[in-house]
C-alpha cells in the first residue's frame, strides 16, 4: 500500500513537471473540389491524458468546420472561426481517453448533405499540457489578401506555455515561420486553384510581453490564420 501511494506522488510529481512535447500528428486533405460531408484522418495511437488539437480548413464557399469527433469519444471544443478566402479553426480536447488506433474526423455546420469544399486537417497530439486548464489564447490578425506574410496580433505568454499558429492560404509555396517557431505539419499544393495549409507551433522556454506569431511566403495570397496557446502541466 505504501509503494503504491509513492509510486502515484512520483507519477503526479513527474507530471506536473513535465515538458511539453509533441507526441504524434496526422494531416490529410481533399483537393478534388467535390463536395463531401466529412473528413477523417488516418488511425495513429494516443496515448491517454494528453491534449490533441486540431486545425481544420475549408473553402468559405461552402460551409465551415461545425463538430470534430474523434473514434476514442474525447470531447473537442471549438475556438474561434476565421475566415478569408477558407474558414480556419483551432478544435482541442483535453486530457484524452487514448486510443490505439484514434482517428479524428471533422464534420461540416449543416449536416445531412455534402457541404464540404477544398477541406483539410492537422491533428497534433501533445504530452505535457495541463489537463485541467482550458484554452489559455485565442487570436488572429488580419484575414485575406495579404502580400507575402501572415502575422498575428501581440500577445503575452509566460514560460513553458504551447503556442500554435495554423494558417491556410490559397496555393502553394513553402512556409517559413517566425522566431522560434517550427512546421509541424504542412500540405502545399502548387496550383491556385487549390489550398495550402500549414501548423506551426513553439513552447516558450522564457516568459515574454508583445510576442507575435507570424508566416511568410511567396507572393500575394488570400490567408487565414489563428493563434491558440495552453498551459503546461504544473503551470500556474
């Protein structure tokens, strides 16, 4: 008995003190221009207690992203809808129940007919993040045509906290992010007609004011882009 309750102090100990680390992603995308009512990612293992957040993009000719399920039954939240020329939206959930063979799929705003256009995820699983805390950041900067770069509005983060950008834009070339942060996933298709969409994301080893997240690439694109951030495990 007495092994046991150490062994769960250590546990707890040892998480609330953990890094931030990216455990798994997936991406998957349709570029036909057909209309469909849903899109799932590949199976991949999660692991239970973890956080999974989603990017997910669609043409705003036709609906937005309304719901993400996932096969384990975690429940997602929705932060805010963006749009440009796509609709670009954060979806999280936290402390999942894992699955070793999750598959996330998102479903359109009005369901019961296809309603989906030129439509994509990135799924990234992290380990790390406080369980409990919601989403902690929530912003966006400008939407649209913009020449070359996207940037985000300013914000604050303290130390150890997860920041991702997702961004969309409408066709392809490669994306460079700003100070300190790293692609984690990209899709680029080098066609006009189609759609580019990328996740980039930094866990902040110091606490800093006035930070923006930004991408550049080439050329003048119609971009959407959002910016979300969560709490280490410990963190106050």
């Amino acid at each position: 008995m007495a092994l046991t309750k150490l062994l769960t102090v250590l546990a707890f100990c040892l998480d609330a003190n953990a890094a931030i680390n990216l455990a798994a992603h997936k991406i998957s995308k349709d570029l036909t221009g057909a209309e469909i009512t849903a899109l799932a990612t590949p199976g991949y293992n999660s692991t239970a207690g973890n956080l999974i957040v989603v990017w997910a993009v669609s043409f705003s000719g036709a609906q937005p992203i309304g719901a993400v399920t996932d096969s384990a039954g975690d429940t997602f939240t929705a932060a805010t809808l963006n749009k440009g020329t796509w609709f670009g939206q954060w979806f999280y959930a936290r402390n999942v129940k894992g699955d070793p063979f999750n598959i996330v799929t998102i479903h359109p705003a009005i369901t019961g007919r296809a309603t989906f256009i030129y439509v994509g995820l990135s799924v990234l699983e992290y380990s790390g993040v406080d369980r409990a805390s919601p989403l902690v950041l929530d912003i966006a900067g400008n939407q649209g045509s913009l020449n070359g770069v996207w940037t985000s509005s300013s914000f604050n983060v303290p130390a150890g906290e997860l920041v991702l950008l997702g961004i969309v834009t409408a066709n392809g070339g490669a994306y460079a992010p700003g100070a300190g942060f790293k692609v984690e996933d990209a899709y680029l298709t080098p066609s006009s007609s189609k759609f580019s969409f990328g996740v980039m994301d930094q866990v902040f080893s110091n606490s800093q004011t006035g930070v923006t997240a930004s991408v550049t690439w080439t050329g003048t694109l119609q971009a959407t882009g959002a910016v979300v951030s969560f709490k280490p495990a410990g963190g106050n």
